[in-house]
C-alpha cells in the first residue's frame, strides 16, 4: 500500500555560521535547540542510503512539512529549490545514490524558525493523490475533492470509504481532478488503485 514513508528524523548536522556544530533532531526549532540567539544562516545535514530496489511504477519524493522561514534544498549538491517556506516536496528518483546527503540552508529570521515539521522520503506509484480535503455540507454530508496528479498508462480507480464502507467509486485518468459528495462520517478514506494494487490511500 501506498505511500511508503520513512522519516528522516534524526540526528541531523547543524552547523550555525561561526558557531561550532551540534546534533539535532528534526521537527526542530531553532530556539528547541538553544539557537536563539545566532544569525545569519544555518545549514542542517543529514546522511541516509537508498530506500530499496525502486520498480518502474515507482518514484521516491523528498517531502517537506511546516519549515518555517527561508530554506534551499541540495541532495548530493545539486539544488531542488530555494526561498521555500511551508509544505513542499521533489521528485529525487534520478537524483539517489546509494549513499547520499541532504543539506537544508536556513536563512534565519526569528527564533521560531526551523524545519519545525516532518521530512521524509515517500515512495509513490507514479499516479498519486493529491490537494485532499474534505468540506462540511448541511445535512451531515461532506464534499470530498482533490486531484490524481502524475501519470498512468491507463484509467485508475478512485473510492472513497466512509466507516469502512463505499460510498463513491469512478473511474478517472492521472492528470484530472475530482469531487464527491458522501456521508460524514468518523473515518474517511480515499483510495487510488490501478487494477488490483493499491497505489495511493489517503485518510481524512
């Protein structure tokens, strides 16, 4: 089932201009780690290996969850992205070696700045889901929408589960968005399957 994530939690280099290194662990604010008081920018390291063997319906992405203030991204040395805030993620198939370092340069602007959420590896299929969320309409009903971005050779399947139980199905091709209305319910759940295999599942 997918995704398959595996959090990159710690410990991590951190290494604040002219200040020595020190270790961290990662969700990590600035201030949790006793760097309140340093400026200019930091820089977070952290070393890892390839996940597995990745199938040809299979991609790795680098996710990024609540960073707060100013980052750019290097793996291996080659940059992803800089000037980024918040929630974000990359395509870092082609970018694996079988060891590997991720580098994370924050420019600091408050004490409460930091790689304040997750970051993880994710294993997708190459057809995902996407934007998920659920609105509250009267009647206890939901509206339930979002997209299956990536790509696929064919139709997929999309259902959406509420308490265990179907309440929406259709088929929809990689590329299209989509919207549902069920019950509301305690458990909703959103599936996106190509055949038989289950290539990405969402809970809301």
């Amino acid at each position: 089932m997918y995704p398959h994530r595996m959090r990159l939690l710690g410990p991590w280099e951190c290494q604040p201009q002219d200040c020595p290194p020190c270790t961290v662990r990662i969700p990590c604010r600035l201030s949790d780690a006793g760097l309140e008081d340093v400026a200019g920018p930091v820089r977070f390291q952290r070393r890892f290996g390839r996940p597995r063997r990745i199938d040809d319906y299979e991609r790795v992405w680098l996710t990024f969850a609540n960073v707060c203030g100013a980052v750019a991204i290097r793996l291996n040395d080659q940059l992803l992205g800089e000037g980024l805030s918040g929630d974000f993620s990359f395509d870092v198939t082609a970018n694996l070696g079988d060891r590997n370092r991720l580098e994370v340069t924050l420019e600091v602007a408050t004490p409460n700045d930091g790689l304040c959420g997750e970051v993880a590896l994710e294993v997708r299929c190459t057809a995902y889901l996407t934007g998920v969320e659920a609105q509250e309409l009267p009647g206890e009903r939901l509206t339930i929408q979002g997209k299956v971005a990536g790509f696929a050779d064919g139709p997929l399947e999309l259902y959406v589960l509420v308490n265990g139980r179907q309440e929406h199905y259709q088929t929809i091709r990689a590329g299209d968005g989509f919207s549902a209305q069920v019950p509301a319910g305690q458990k909703v759940r959103v599936e996106l399957v190509n055949v038989s295999q289950m290539w990405y599942s969402q809970e809301l």
